[in-house]
C-alpha cells in the first residue's frame, strides 16, 4: 500500500460512537438543557424557524393515524352523552360561549421532553359536564377522537379538576390541527398523551375504560412525576 | 500538461455500493423529513407507513457497504479514506486548493472526511434508531438520549448530504466518473494529481502523458 499517514477517518469514526453513547446516556439532560435554551427563542421567533429544529416549539408532533380528518370552525362537532341529563353537540361557537378558563403549565411526555409555561385557554371539563348534567352512577369520563383511533379516561373526580380543559386555544392562538386542533383535551396534571388531540366525543361512562395508550402498557392514572415509572416535577 | 486518455477510477462493484448507499439515504432523509417537520407530517400523513419505510431503510443503508468489503477494489478506497496524507492537512489549509497545486490522492480530504463522517453517523443513527424502535421496555431516559442524538445528527447528516450533492453538481466529470468508472486522465491530474501520476504507470496503455512536466 502506497499511501501511509495517520487513520483519522477510524479515529473520526470512533469519536463519533463515543460521543453518540455519551449523548444518549445523557440525553435526558441535554434535551433538558437545550429546551430551556430553546424556549425563549421560540416564544419570540416570529418566523417559525425554530420549529424546524429538532424539538422546535418543544412539541414533538405524534400520531398513530394514516389521516387527521380536518376540522374547521365551521365543521366542528363535540358530541356529549353517555350518563348525562341532556345529551348535546357543541359547535366551536358553542363552547366560546361557555365560561372560559384559561391557566399556563408545563407539558410533559411520558418520553422526557417538557414544554414550560404553555398557556392554555378553552372550557373547563367541569364546567361543560356542569351544562348537560351527569346522571347518578355516572363514575368516569371517556373521549375520542375524531381520528378514529385514540380514546382517553378520566374519573369523574379527575375530569371535574379545574386544570382539566377542554382547550381551544394554545399558546395565544387557537389549537393548530398539528397540535390537536380545533379542540383537544387538556389535562394539566398528567402525561401528555392523558391530553387527547382532535377530541370528537365526550362520553360519560359508569367505569373507567383504559385508553389506546393504556392497552399499550401506559398507566391509566398518568400523574406526572407519580407514574409510570418516571420522577418529573409535577406540572401542576 | 495535457494528457490522452482514460483512468479507471470506481470498479463496477464500487458504483454498485455507491448508488445503493445513494438511494437508501435519500429514502431516510425524505422520510425523516415527513416524520419530524410538522407541516410535512400533516400534509402527508401516513404515518405508519412512512415510519416503517425510514426504519428498513436505515437497517439497509450499512449493507450495501457491508456487501462491498467483499470487493478488493473497494477494500482498497476504504484504506485511501481512512489514512489522512501530509498533503491532506495542506489541502485543507490551502486557499486556493481547487487549483490543483496541491497534488492529492485519489480522495481528498474533503472526500476522506465526508466518508468518515458518514460512516460513523450510520453506525450512530443506527444504535440510537433502534433503541428508538426496538427499546420500548429500555430505561425511558436512554430513549429520550437516543431520540435526542438521532435528531441532531440527522440534521448534519442533512447537511453533509447536501454539501456532498453540491460538489457533484459543479463537477460533471466527477459524477460521469461514478456513473461510468473511468475518468478524464487531464480531470484526474488536475484534482488528484498524486493519484493519476501513480496510476498512469499502473495503466501505461490508457493513459499517454505526452508532455506531463508542470
């Protein structure tokens, strides 16, 4: 072999295995580090960059579904029924009438990243279970979503939180269909996947049923910080 | 100087690794791209199926590479890119190092740190993507490192690739040397100097040097 001189390409190779076991060890931290960084950028970003970054805008988009059927305004729908007095469909328009709630909390995945001071606006559960009355026997709450496939649970003593909304604006601006919108589910205290996107039904159930994530092995019960195995802070 | 001629420069097996890499990165990027750009995720949607394209094609991308150790040829670049030259290290501080002054080898440095780099990104995107895929009953904070590393390098990678199509695109005679194996012998002197001086006497009967002083 004519060509001698030093093996800088293995060397750039095994320094990148290195520093790629040293990054996902201390993954955790580091995607700790770079939201805080982060999010003061992207609250002031007017040009959307940001949200190109990996992480951008903090939230990471998900979804099991081939298709998000869309929503607008207009064609919004939010059936209520199940164990109430007086089962009806709200419009968009309908529940910006309701009496609103707004609060700002973090946003925490059960996969580690977390989204500090979202705020959030829209009608508490409470409140709209308030509107068409919960009938004797009437234990828990169950919500899909208009994309056929994800449901969620709450108690009836968990959906009548005052941190649990029926959101319609995030972030100052009304819920992006990438987010979930027009109307998604916002359960302050727990994992973000207890926070349903694209929310199409409200029933109100005499058992909790376990939701598509909790037939994965998801804790029903998704306290942040006191479930499934995870010690973050509290969001609330 | 001025040169007749043809040198061989990439074997058929050569191409072949080359091409296939080629295809099954594109795949990754495209659908990295649908899976992590949120106003693409929406407009494509199908994300089962977008996933499961990225996952078998990032398994694939090392085998082409894997196939090509096979080939001597091969084996042979692998050593050229691997070993960093004297003249490397000129290259690299060298303002003018288009110029051909510097008469380099058969890969530049560029070339040489381009394929390390890759090389070593592919081993790391493919640790961490399958802790992503496969490692659901793993500790949470090493799918959230793992996450984390596949996000950031997936964005050089990007960056790499593009600079990597970049360079082919301002030299069709580089890119008809990957298509076709053979190369201009007055291309070869001019950006690898070194290299077509030691191959000129390696294949005397395609390559002529009628008058090869500088």
């Amino acid at each position: 072999m004519e060509e001698l001189g030093k093996p800088i390409g293995r060397r750039i190779v095994l320094g990148m295995l290195g520093l790629g076991v040293v990054g996902v060890v201390t993954g955790r931290d580091l995607a700790d580090l770079e939201q805080r960084l982060l999010a003061p950028l992207q609250v002031r970003d007017p040009t959307g960059l940001t949200q190109l970054l990996p992480d951008g805008g903090g939230f990471r988009y998900y979804s099991v579904t081939s298709r998000i059927p869309t929503r607008t305004a207009v064609t919004y729908r939010l059936r209520v029924g199940g164990l109430v007095e007086r089962p009806e469909t709200f419009t968009l328009s309908d529940l910006h009438r309701l009496p609103q709630t707004a609060l700002t909390r973090d946003f925490q995945c059960v996969t580690g990243w977390r989204v500090r001071n979202v705020a959030w606006s829209g009608v508490a559960l409470a409140d709209l279970l308030e509107q068409v009355g919960v009938r004797p026997g009437a234990r828990a709450v169950q919500f899909t979503s208009f994309d056929g496939t994800y449901t969620e649970s709450l108690t009836l003593e968990q959906a009548r939180r005052r941190d649990v909304l029926v959101a319609t604006r995030m972030l100052g601006k009304p819920v992006t269909r990438e987010h979930g919108g027009p109307v998604r589910l916002y359960v302050a205290p727990m994992y973000g996947y207890k926070s349903l996107k694209w929310l199409g039904g409200i029933e109100v159930t005499d058992a909790v049923r376990p939701g598509y994530w909790e037939h994965r092995g998801y804790d029903v019960d998704a306290w942040v910080g006191r479930s499934n195995g995870q010690r973050d802070a509290p969001t609330a | 100087m001025s040169v007749d001629g043809v040198l061989s420069r990439f074997s058929r097996g050569e191409r072949w690794v080359h091409r296939a890499t080629g295809i099954l990165m594109g795949l990754c990027l495209l659908t990295a791209a649908v899976l992590y750009i949120g106003p693409l995720s929406i407009l494509v949607g199908r994300r089962p199926l977008i996933r499961t394209i990225h996952v078998y094609a990032g398994l694939a991308l090392p085998v082409p590479a894997l196939l090509g150790l096979g080939s001597a040829a091969f084996r042979a670049d692998l050593r050229r890119l691997n070993r960093f030259l004297p003249s490397d290290w000129a290259w690299l501080r060298d303002r003018q190092r288009r110029s051909g002054r510097i008469a380099v080898g058969k890969f530049n440095a560029g070339q040489k740190l381009n394929a390390s780099f890759i090389a070593g990104a592919m081993l790391v995107m493919l640790g961490t993507g399958l802790i992503m895929r496969y490692g659901a009953g793993g500790p949470l904070s090493l799918r959230t490192g793992a996450t984390l590393v596949h996000d950031w390098l997936a964005y050089a990678v990007a960056a790499m690739v593009i600079g990597h199509l970049w360079f082919a695109a301002r030299d069709p005679i580089a890119r008809d040397g990957m298509r076709t194996g053979d190369v201009p012998a007055s291309w070869a002197l001019r950006e690898h100097g070194a290299w077509a001086r030691a191959e000129a006497a390696d294949q005397p009967r395609t390559v002529n040097p009628r008058n090869s002083a500088e």
